[in-house]
C-alpha cells in the first residue's frame, strides 16, 4: 500500500514535468474552456474548500477559506514548464520526508505556480511552485530547507478552467481569455484595485493550478486564478 501511494504521488508531481510533451497523448478536449468542472483529483485527494461566489460567461469567483501552501522561492526562467520542473524535485522530496520533522505528508491538490512578471533579461518570469498542505498538517506544517511556508487569509480568486496538458503556449493564451472574459464586469475593477493597493494578486500576474496526473489522458482540469481582495 506505501509503496502504490509513493507511485501515486511520484505520478501526481510527475505531470508537473509534462508541459504537453509530445511524448504524452494530448486531452480529446486539449484546449477546450471549461467552467465549474470538479477536478476528478478531487474525488480520491484533499483539495481547498471554498465557496462558489459568482458563475459568468467563461468565468467563475470563487471564496477560499484560509489556506497554508508550501512554497519554494521564486524561480527565475522564461518557461513555466522548466521552472516547474526545477520546483518537482524539492516538492517531491519535501513530502516525502525531507523537512525539518521527517514527515511523510499526503499528496494534494492542485499544485500552483505564481507567474510574476520579472526585470531579468530575454523577458524572463518569476514562478513560485507551492503543494498545498493538508489540513491536519497545516496547525503545524513541516518546515524545510529553502521552502517557505505561506498561510493565505480567506480571499477572492477569478477562475477560468481549460483541459489538456499545460504548456507554454496555452497558458498566456488562457490567461489573457480569462482578462478578456471579465473585462466590464465588477470583478475586473475588484481586481484592478487589488493590484492597486498592493493586497492579494498584487504580487503576480496570475497562478496557474493543475490537478491531475500525468496518466489521466482525459477529463484533466487546469486552472488560471486571479486571486483578490473584495471590500463588502
């Protein structure tokens, strides 16, 4: 049994490495927009709860609850692909027991990569990976050489879900759907503000999150977020 949950998990991060490599069968939906699809992940591993605020056209916002993330230190690269693979290993070994209280931790879900805009050359990135800790975990998460740990406060995050494997072409054009889908809308200026003020989002440009394994070649569920604050 421990030894097919180190598979699953070795199997979970491995599609971090993927990056719609030609050697994997791409989705029969790879591209396609999605909204309000339960990552089927979530069936058989924690994920964040939250609360389904608003449903729109190509969009949905959603309410997270509080939330503590593992997270490595921002990782310079013009491909998120490369970056996210560079994260993999520390990820990897970290719940597999390399951390400060030898904890082995349960495989989660999604794995996100903060993409921030950089001043490098050859118009680099700066990605932050981050695993989500499970909630027994988080009164007390494992601390770990060169990883962070990140407690979120409940905020407001703009989703736009496509299929496939994610790679370095899809990912800006996923983004820029998600802009485009919300632009008008009170959630465009929530966003806006957010960004302005220097609170939640303003540290990035959006979060790419992604739930499955390497072997699901259909029903795979990622995620572009735009996460923000909402003055009520």
């Amino acid at each position: 049994m421990a030894t097919g949950l180190s598979f699953f998990k070795l199997s979970f991060l491995l599609s971090l490495l993927s990056g719609g490599s030609d050697l994997l069968a791409p989705d029969a939906e790879s591209g396609v927009a999605q909204i309000g699809k339960f990552p089927p992940s979530c069936n058989r591993i924690e994920c964040p709860s939250y609360e389904l605020v608003h449903s729109g056209n190509g969009y949905e916002i959603r309410r997270y609850n509080t939330t503590v993330w593992v997270s490595t230190e921002p990782i310079p690269d013009i491909s998120l692909v490369d970056a996210t693979r560079t994260a993999f290993f520390q990820l990897f070994a970290y719940i597999q027991g390399k951390n400060e209280y030898h904890q082995k931790i349960e495989m989660t879900a999604p794995v996100i990569s903060q993409v921030s805009p950089s001043d490098g050359p050859f118009c680099e990135s700066s990605f932050t990976v981050s695993f989500y800790v499970p909630k027994q975990n988080q009164p007390d998460p494992a601390p770990a050489e060169n990883l962070r740990i990140q407690k979120w406060n409940p905020r407001y995050v703009a989703v736009r879900q496509f299929s496939g494997f994610v790679s370095d072409d899809s990912i800006g054009e996923e983004a820029a759907a998600l802009d485009s889908s919300l632009k008008g809308t009170a959630w465009a200026n929530a966003i806006e503000k957010s960004k302005e003020d220097g609170g939640v989002g303003s540290d990035s440009a959006y979060t790419v999150a992604q739930y499955n394994s390497p072997f699901e070649f259909t029903g795979r569920v990622n995620e572009i977020w735009l996460p923000f604050e909402l003055d009520v």
